[in-house]
C-alpha cells in the first residue's frame, strides 16, 4: 500500500499540468458539485446519471486546477457524509459520477492526476462498502456480535445474509450503463469478492478482457493500472491476468506506431507524448509480474509475454513493443539479464518501433549486467555487438551507452575496445561544444576510468584521454579534475615532472573552473584542498631550484587559496632545510627560500598565523647561519604579535594559539644571539610591553609573564639546554659569559615581570582560574629560582591564593604544594638565579 | 389507545417456494388487553393485467384493467377466539403454500412487476374484534420463486451465433457503411439462468467507419390476450455498453450482461399472457449525422447503427 502511495505521487509529478484545464463533458460534474450541497439528495435524479449525452456539452470550459482538484475532494467529502447519514444510494451515484470523469481523456497531461483524485475516491467507497458487509457478517441488526471473521476467513466463514447484500453491490454496480464506470466500480468493490468466492480470479480474467473495450488508448491503460492495483488485495501466483494487460496494451502501441498521426484526434502533435502518458501504467504492470518471481515462473512469464518462444527454445526473433520491453528489462532478475544477454540484444536490435528510444533499451541492458558482471559468460559476444551498434550513433547516444557497459570493458580489460571507445568519442566530439547532457556522460565515463585504474600516470598515457578531458567544461570538467586530483595525490609523492606539470595544468583549470568569488563557499572548499594537496605532493628530489620555481608558479597560478599560500611557505621552509642537510653550500638558494617565504607570508590573513609562519622562518634561517635574516623575520613576527589585538581586538582574542606562539617566540629566542646595537633583551621588552598595553585576561598575561621568566631563567645559566644547529652561530652563553651586566639585566628583567605577575593574578576575576594561574605561576618560580627568603614569600602568597580557591584536595594543589616542598629542602643545591 | 399489529416474516429478503412453509410471527404491541374472535392469515395471489399503449387499440385501452388471474386465495385460522395480553405478543405461524391434495389448476408464477403485467403475492392477517371494533390487520408482500422440482433439468441451450454486417439490416443505414462494409461477429447466451450473468463474446472483425459505441439492450415483451387479439408490449428495461469508443479489430471483447433482479422473471408463457425477453446488440458508428440528432429512443433504427435482436429465455435453474 505504501508502495501505491509513493507510486502515485510519483505519478503526479511526473506530469506536470499547466493552472489551466479545459473541461468538457466532465464539467456537469464538476461545476455542479459545488452547489451540490444545497440539493438535497432525492433531487439527484437518476437519469441524469444514465445520460452521459446530458452531461456532455459542446462549448468546453475552462477551470484552474486548484479549483478542479478543491471541487473533487468536496465530492469526496460528500460521499462520505452521504454515506454515513446512511443515503449509500447516494453515494454510489456520486462514485459513478467521478468515475466517469475518467472517460474524458482531452485533458491529457492533467489524466494522471485526475486517475489518482478518482481512484482515490473509488477506493474509499470500496474500504467503506468492504466494512460494510464485513459489519453484517459480525455483528446483528440489533448491533450485538455474534460471530467475528479471522484475517484470512474463508468463504464458508461469511453468514448468508452478508453474502447477499455483497451479492447487491455487485448486481448494483453490473447495471451501470457505461462500461468505463462499471469497471472501476467493480474494481472499487472488488476485494468484497472474498465474502462470495475463495479466489476471483475468473472475474479478474474478465475485467482485464472487458477493458479491451475502451478504445481510448489513455483510458484503457490507466483502466488496467487500476485493476493491477486493486488485484493485489488478493496476493496470488496467478498473473495470468496482468499478462493479458501487457499484450493488450502491446497490441494498442502497435495500432498506435502504425496509424498516421493525426488519428488519435487528443493526440495530434505526436504519439510521443502519448505513449509516455501510457508508460506508468506498463511500468507497474510489469512490476506487478515479475515482483518476487521465481526463475521458473520468470520463463513462464517470458513464454507468455512471446518474448520466448517456449521454455525451450527461448528468444525466438521477434520483436517486441520496445517501451513494454524496456520496462520487462528493468524488472528482470539480475542472474536471466546475465545469462541471455546476447538474446536480449538481439531482441532490442529487432524492437526498433518509436514507442521508446532504441538506445535507452542497450543502455538499460548494460547497466543490468553490470549488478553482476561476474556473472556474464558472454563478454566478448556482448561488448562486440554494443560496440558494433554504437559505431551509427552520435555523441549524446552513443555516451548513454558506451557508459553503461563501460564497467565490463574495464573489468575484463578490453584495452582494445577502450581504445576504440576512446578514439571514438575524440572523433566525435571534436570541434563540437559539449551540451549538458553529453558533459555528464562523459563525466561518468571519465570517473569510471579513473576509479578502475590505479595510478593517474596510466590513466594519462590512455591514447585520447587529455584530448577528450580538453574538450570538457563546466562542472563536470571540474569534477572529473577533482577526481584525478584525488587520485594523483592519494598515494605518496609526486616525482614525475610530465604529470606534475600536467596535473599543475589539471588545477589551473579547476581553479579557473571555480567561483573565484565565493572561494570561501563550502562547495569550492574541495577544490582548494584538492589542489592544495597536489602542491604538498609534489616532490622534485634534488632538483632544488625547479621545486622553487615550481611554488612561484603556483604562488602565481592560485593566489586566491589562502590554504595553499601556508603550504607555500612551509614546503619553501621544508626545501630550504632538506638544502641545508643535505651539507653542500646552498647559502644562496636557502636565501632564496627564505626570501620566497618572507614575501609570501604578509599576503595570508591572520596576524597569529603570520607570526607562526615568521617564526618557523627564522627558525630556518637561523638554521642557515643567516642570523641577520632571522633578526629580520623575527621583528616581522613582533610586528605581527603588535597588530594582532589593533586589528582582531573586537573579537576575542585566540589565547591558546597567542600563548603558544610567544612561548614557541622564547625558546626561539634562547637560540638567537643577543644584538647589543638594540640591547640583548630588547626582544623580551619588545613582548612585555605589549602585554602592558594590551587588557588581555589576567590568566593569560599570567602566562605570558611565566614564559619570560622561563626564558630569563633560562638565558642565565651557564651551558644554555640547545644552541642553532650552525657553526658559525655563538649563543648568548657563549658571546656573554662572565659578563655581568648581561646578568644584571636579566634580573632586573626578571624581579619586575615576577612582580607584575604576583600583581596580575590578583585580577583573575574567576575563583577557579585565579586558583589554578597561582599554582602554575607557583611551579614556575619553583622551577626557575633558588628558593630563599625573598622568593619564599612570593610562593608561600601564592598557594594562600591558591588554597583560597580550590579544594584542599585538589590534586594540582597537593602536587604543587609538595613540589615546593621538596625544592625548599634542596635549597642548599645551587640553583639558576639568585635573588 | 393504539394497538400496533406486524406481520413479519422469517426471511429478510421475504423469497420463498411454493413447496416451502411460509413462516414467521404476528407481532402485536397492545397497551391494554384485547379479546378477539380469531386471528387468521389470508393469502394471495393474483396476475393482474392491464393494457395501455403498445400495440393496443384506442377501444382496447377503455377495456383498462382486465380481469384479475387469481393464483391464490387462502383463508388459515392462526388461532380461534380468545385474548391478548397487554404488552408484546408474539404468535408465531408457519403455513404450506402449496396444497398437493388440494385441486390447485393454476401455476405459481413468480413474483414479477412489468409495464402491463403484474404477478404478486400478499399475506395479510386479520385479528377480528367483533362489530363493535373494527379489526386489527396488516398486509406484507411476499415473494414466490419457482419451486426446485419444477426447475428446468434439461441443458441450457447452446449460444446463439449471431453476424452483423451491412446486408442484415433491416433499416437504411448510411451510404458509406453500406458501401465501406463492416462486420461484427460474436455469440451470445439465447437461454439464461436469472441468477447468472448474461454471457458471450463480440469481435470487430471489419467496419470501414469508426465505431462510436457497442451496446447490448435488454428487452421484455408482456403480451396480453385481449379477446381475439394478443396486445404486445416491448421495453427496453436495461443497456448495458461493451465498448466505448473504435475499438481493435479482431480482440474479443466479453458480453457480460448482470440481469436487473426487479425487472425480469423467468419467461412465462401462460394462455391469457406471457412474458418474454429479447435482447438486441446495437452498433452505434461514428458520423456527423449522429451528432446532429438529438439523443432519441435508443431502439429506433437509425441510419448510424447496426443491430440484431436475439430471443433470450430466461430460466430458473439450480
């Protein structure tokens, strides 16, 4: 049932009506209706409803379709209330009416949608009539229950007197006059056939031959979609029946296909729109029949279809009605499709009528074979006679269908007819621009050969493959780039130059493909990180200067992927180091990098990001012994750290990536010998009074604060923990040993930050941050100074704060307290700096 | 003070045999007891005939109504004098409807009710209070179908073979069907049991006009001995169409006709009446002229249409 739900929705979108519709011999009704309710019912008279002629008259109207659809729900409405005020007389004469709105086929695209609104009706007059009798079965006039029916009662179940007012119904709805409502009046009532007889299927036989007597086409297959769906309340094997249907209606395509086109007066323009009106109806019927079959049944069902000859002699060569056909094809069990698919093209090659596209039919057989291209025994038979079918189409024909079969030519690698495929659609497409549909065959050929294949360079060497992806634009041009860019960079490094300069070709078409404009778009995020992927990829070994070169090209090629200019940088950083490893003087080429990424960095938004970036720089650099150049960058990186909160200030601040890139700044800083032209410490001042100036929290300047004691503590011993990795660079412990202004300095650096930041915790404003800020601050100084009476105090202060604010029991408390403890002990151990 | 009295019989669809006991109960619904000199059930039968229109006569149509058949007319005491008791009484009865041993020359017809003829059976009860009051009765109709021994045996007889084609007809039919030729074919039941479907099948073989419409008429001739002369009436009691519209040539399309059950009978041929059937296939063609003319008699012969009119027997069998 769900299953005739989304069947009819399915059904009205599927052709769309224009507002307006044109109503002739069904207007009686369906103007007549809105003033139904003011009639009472005795004024219905019934030969009204035995005159069609009366109805029907000869200037036609016109009514929007909101109106027609509004009015035929109101004579739903009426027949529910008429039928519950107990006038059922009534009820079946309106139902007979709606009925027959389906004799008037002239609306044409709007039939569909009139066949669901009518057979919604007539399906609930046979709900309520099927209650009905069901009621007289179960209950007494005097409403007591005296019996009550199983779900699956049988005939000998049902009290006579049941039985004869179901008899009643159908005696009632025989003697309608017309045979279009007759028909569907008894199919209406028909699933009351279980009170009177174990299975119906004579009357089924019977409905589907009388139906042969409705000569319109239209009305005639929407009569057998009708009894297709009312058969399955009666779930049988036997569809002997819809079997009848089929071959009727073949027989109505085939008078249709041979008759001139203006015969069919409705459908004048072309049989086209008719035979697409018609196809819902072969649609269901064939998945009616072949709905769960078995294979033997199948053969039955092709036997009686004369699609078989007999269950032995199977395809016979003759034709079959090519739109019946391919609905038989769509619905056919995988394994058959496989097994007689040589047959099968035979059949489409002889079923060469215009009820439906020829090709459409060797498209569908490709995709059936390929739910199970194991399973094809006849591979070189199959693929032969598509290729040979094909060579007479066109483009947008013979893409439908090279596509479809595609996966079997990959899967048994016929290199040679993927040549041939190939070769043929180069020829064809050349000087040609694309249309949509023909850009989205070609795309999903081109996807499938590029997820059958392993490595994108095998996929390039394929003779005509660039030449076709040239010959691409738009989206689809886009996506299958994407698709090869995934796939180049999916394992490892890229070495070989020709595909790297290929694919660079590949992403300035796919970046130029992208809207600039909304590269911030999530659509384009793909696009970016594809390409972006692709520049970290590319690996030109010791081919230093061409790398280089490679990323100026791209700088150039795509500078508006923000993503790939870090990437930019970092891969100059990481060439410029592999350079300097690699021991051989390269001075000047490190520069370059150097000089590269200095310019490339001011271009990439975000002053934390710049500053990270400035400072992985100078880390490179001073690696390189360029000690000025890291001086340089480093005062860039400052510079960066001092716009920060002027530019971002209104949001709020990143402290986490702002603390992490100072503290990284410090251990930076124990590596970079002291300039005295600008003061040894001018650096750490340089940060402190930027802490001053700014208001960030007090939890972070806290930190901040922690970090330049560290660094102090640090710069005043001896032996500093790591120096640059160069030879010709002295650290601070070197250039400055036994100079002790250097230390003075230092302390006096060091006593007013320690004051400053005793003074900061303070304004932590929350308790629980206040608390934990005092025990890192605590660890800090207990890790940096030699614990005597002036630093005692400072420590001792601190864990009062900090008691103040946590539990007693917190463990970072506990652990702080007894880190103290244990350092106050070894007091007499000389330690870095004393106060 | 009211006394309400019911006849009400054991059957809901009130159909019995004349071999069958007609049964069921009188209901009396008195505030107050009543004393009675009897309660008795009188039965009835008759055919009553009337002549008016058809192939009568201006003098014949003065004659009215004939003299009434009588099937029937029986007198049963249900019970003798005595008294009911205030509140619902209930008194059940059960009575033959046909008597072997009495001298009962006439048939029982089954019920039926056409133009001319009428065949009905009433069972009335009388519950006789005396001069002083008038008596309490009530009448209900009952219906008689034919008894099971008197059902036909012998086979239905086979389908009749019928053609339609341009040289059967009897009337003028246009020049281009006359010309263009046509030729429908089929066969069709000629004796029908009146529980069953009338049955059969039609082809288009050939028609060089486009068909508008194929419809099988269902007709009741009622004819009535009026002195020396038989006056006959013909109505159409049921159309039923086939097909709509030019259908394929050469697909059968099934004849299924569902008998109407309140305007048939078995066919009846008595001396002083008889009710027969026919029914005719009518062939409606496309053309102008048709639309032209106003919907008429669907029985006059027109230059558009084809017919055949078959005798059909209707029987009760099982």
């Amino acid at each position: 049932m769900k299953e005739w739900t989304s069947f009819k929705r399915l059904l009205m979108q599927r052709f769309p009506v224009s507002k307006m519709i044109s109503v002739s011999s069904m207007s009686n009704t369906i103007l007549r209706s809105g003033k139904a309710h003011e009639k009472s019912s005795s004024s219905t008279h019934p030969e009204e409803l035995d005159d069609p002629q009366k109805s029907s008259e000869e200037s036609t109207k016109v009514i929007t379709r909101q109106e027609f659809v509004s009015r035929l729900h109101e004579l739903k409405d009426e027949i529910n209330r008429a039928w519950h005020s107990e006038d059922r007389v009534k009820s079946l004469k309106l139902s007979i009416k709606v009925a027959r709105l389906l004799m008037d086929t002239s609306v044409l695209n709007f039939y569909p949608t009139l066949f669901v609104l009518v057979s919604d009706v007539l399906d609930m007059l046979g709900d309520m009539v099927w209650e009905r009798i069901r009621q007289k079965a179960e209950f007494a006039e005097d409403g007591a229950k005296f019996c009550s029916l199983r779900e699956n009662f049988g005939v000998s179940d049902v009290p006579t007197d049941a039985k004869e007012t179901c008899y009643n119904w159908f005696c009632k709805v025989g003697t309608i006059r017309e045979l279009l409502p007759r028909i569907y009046l008894e199919l209406a009532i028909f699933p009351c056939w279980r009170f009177l007889i174990e299975q119906p299927s004579e009357s089924l036989q019977r409905l589907v031959m009388m139906t042969r007597g409705l000569a319109d086409p239209l009305a005639s297959a929407y009569c057998r979609l009708y009894i297709a769906h009312r058969a399955q309340k009666f779930p049988s094997h036997d569809t002997g029946y819809l079997i009848t249907c089929v071959n009727d209606i073949k027989l109505i395509l085939t008078r249709i296909s041979s008759t001139k086109e203006t015969a069919f007066g409705g459908f004048a323009d072309s049989k086209r729109p008719l035979v697409s009106l018609m196809e819902p109806s072969v649609e269901f019927i064939m998945k009616s029949i072949l709905n769960d079959a078995s294979p033997r049944r199948v053969g039955k069902v092709l036997v009686e279809l004369g699609i078989w000859r007999s269950q032995e002699e199977l395809f016979g060569g003759l034709p079959c009605i090519s739109i019946v056909l391919h609905h038989l094809l769509k619905e056919l069990p995988t394994d058959i499709v496989c097994f007689h698919a040589v047959d099968i093209l035979h059949l489409i090659k002889c079923s060469n009528d215009n009820s439906y596209d020829q090709y459409l039919n060797y498209r569908l057989v490709g995709l059936r074979l390929c739910e199970q291209i194991s399973q094809i025994t006849t591979v070189d038979a199959i693929v032969n006679e598509v290729i040979h079918v094909v060579s007479e189409y066109g483009l947008d024909e013979y893409l439908k269908v090279v596509d479809a079969y595609l996966d079997i030519v990959l899967q048994n690698q016929m290199d040679g007819h993927l040549k041939t495929i190939l070769e043929w659609i180069s020829k064809l497409a050349s000087d040609k621009v694309l249309a949509e549909d023909e850009l989205a065959s070609l795309q999903s050929i081109l996807v499938k050969l590029l997820s059958h294949f392993k490595n994108v360079e095998h996929v390039f060497s394929l003779n005509h493959f660039l030449q076709i992806l040239d010959m691409m634009h738009g989206s689809s041009h886009s996506i299958v780039n994407m698709h090869i860019l995934d796939m180049a960079t999916r394992d490892g490094y890229l070495h070989d130059p020709t595909t790297i300069q290929l694919l660079f070709e590949i992403s300035q078409a796919l970046h130029s493909d992208t809207d600039l404009v909304n590269m911030k778009n999530d659509d384009n995020q793909q696009q970016a990180r594809l390409i972006s992927r692709f520049v970290r990829m590319v690996d030109h070994g010791v081919v230093y200067e061409r790398h280089l070169a490679f990323l100026v090209e791209c700088r150039g090629a795509f500078g508006s992927i923000i993503e790939l200019k870090e990437i930019l940088v970092h891969s100059s950083n990481c060439l410029a180091t592999k350079a300097l490893k690699d021991g051989k003087k390269h001075t000047g080429f490190v520069k370059s990098c150097i000089a590269f990424s200095e310019v490339t960095i001011p271009s990439i938004p975000g002053h934390i990001k710049q500053l990270n970036l400035f400072l992985e720089t100078a880390e490179v650099a001073l690696l390189g012994g360029l000690v000025s150049h890291s001086d340089d960058l480093i005062d860039s990186a400052i510079n960066c750290l001092q716009s920060y909160d002027l530019v971002e200030g209104s949001r709020t601040v990143d402290s986490d990536g702002l603390l992490s890139s100072i503290r990284k700044l410090c251990s930076l800083l124990i590596m970079v010998p002291g300039n005295t032209e600008v003061g040894i410490l001018h650096i750490p001042k340089n940060i402190l009074s930027i802490i001053h100036s700014r208001s960030w929290s007090p939890r972070l300047s806290a930190r901040l604060f922690c970090a330049i004691i560290s660094l102090s503590a640090t710069l005043s011993q001896e032996r500093l923990p790591y120096h640059a990795d160069h030879p010709e660079i002295m650290g601070n412990d070197l250039l400055f040993f036994g100079d002790s202004s250097y230390v003075r300095e230092l302390l006096s650096l060091t006593e007013s930050v320690l004051q400053n930041l005793v003074d900061i915790i303070e304004h932590e404003p929350s308790r629980a941050a206040r608390g934990s800020v005092s025990l890192e601050a605590c660890n800090c100084i207990v890790s940096s100074f030699k614990i005597n009476e002036h630093i005692l105090p400072i420590c001792s202060k601190l864990i009062e704060t900090a008691k103040s604010c946590l539990d007693a029991k917190d463990k970072y408390l506990t652990s702080t307290i007894s880190f103290l403890d244990k350092n106050m002990h070894a007091a007499t151990v000389p330690s870095s700096i004393t106060i | 003070m009211s006394t309400k009295i019911e006849l009400s019989l054991s059957r809901p669809n009130r159909i019995y045999r004349p071999s069958e006991p007609l049964e069921g109960k009188i209901v009396v619904i008195s505030a107050s007891s009543i004393s009675h000199y009897g309660i008795r059930i009188v039965l009835n039968g008759s055919v009553t005939l009337q002549v008016r229109g058809g192939s009568a006569g201006v003098i014949e149509s003065l004659y009215g109504v004939l003299k009434p058949i009588i099937i029937l007319n029986r007198i049963i005491e249900i019970e003798p004098s005595g008294r009911i008791v205030s509140g619902t009484t209930e008194i059940p009865f059960s009575i033959t409807l046909w008597n072997p041993k009495e001298d009962n020359s006439e048939r029982f017809y089954e019920t039926f009710h056409g133009t001319d003829i009428s065949i009905q059976y009433l069972a009335t009860v009388d519950i006789m209070r005396g001069y002083l009051h008038k008596s309490l009765s009530a009448t209900v109709e009952f219906i008689v179908e034919s008894d099971k021994a008197n059902l036909l045996n012998q086979p239905i007889s086979p389908d009749g073979i019928f053609y339609v084609t341009q040289d059967t007809q009897r009337h003028p039919i246009l020049p281009e069907l006359k010309s263009g030729g046509f030729r429908i074919t089929g066969r069709i039941s000629t004796q029908c049991p009146m529980l069953e479907p009338l049955g059969g099948e039609l082809t288009v073989e050939a028609s060089a006009l486009p068909i508008s419409s194929i419809d099988i008429h269902l007709l009741r001739v009622e004819s009535v001995l009026l002195g020396e002369k038989i006056i006959t009436e013909t109505s159409l009691i049921q159309t039923t169409q086939i097909a709509d519209g030019d259908v394929c040539r050469n697909m059968t399309l099934p004849i299924y006709v569902v008998l109407p059950r309140l305007s048939t009978c078995p066919t009846v041929l008595a001396g002083p009446f008889s009710i027969e059937f026919k029914v005719a296939i009518v062939i409606t063609f496309q053309s102008e002229l048709s639309r032209r003319h106003p919907k008429s008699d669907p029985l006059t012969p027109r230059l558009w249409m084809a017919m055949e009119t078959l005798p059909l027997e209707l029987v009760r069998t099982r």
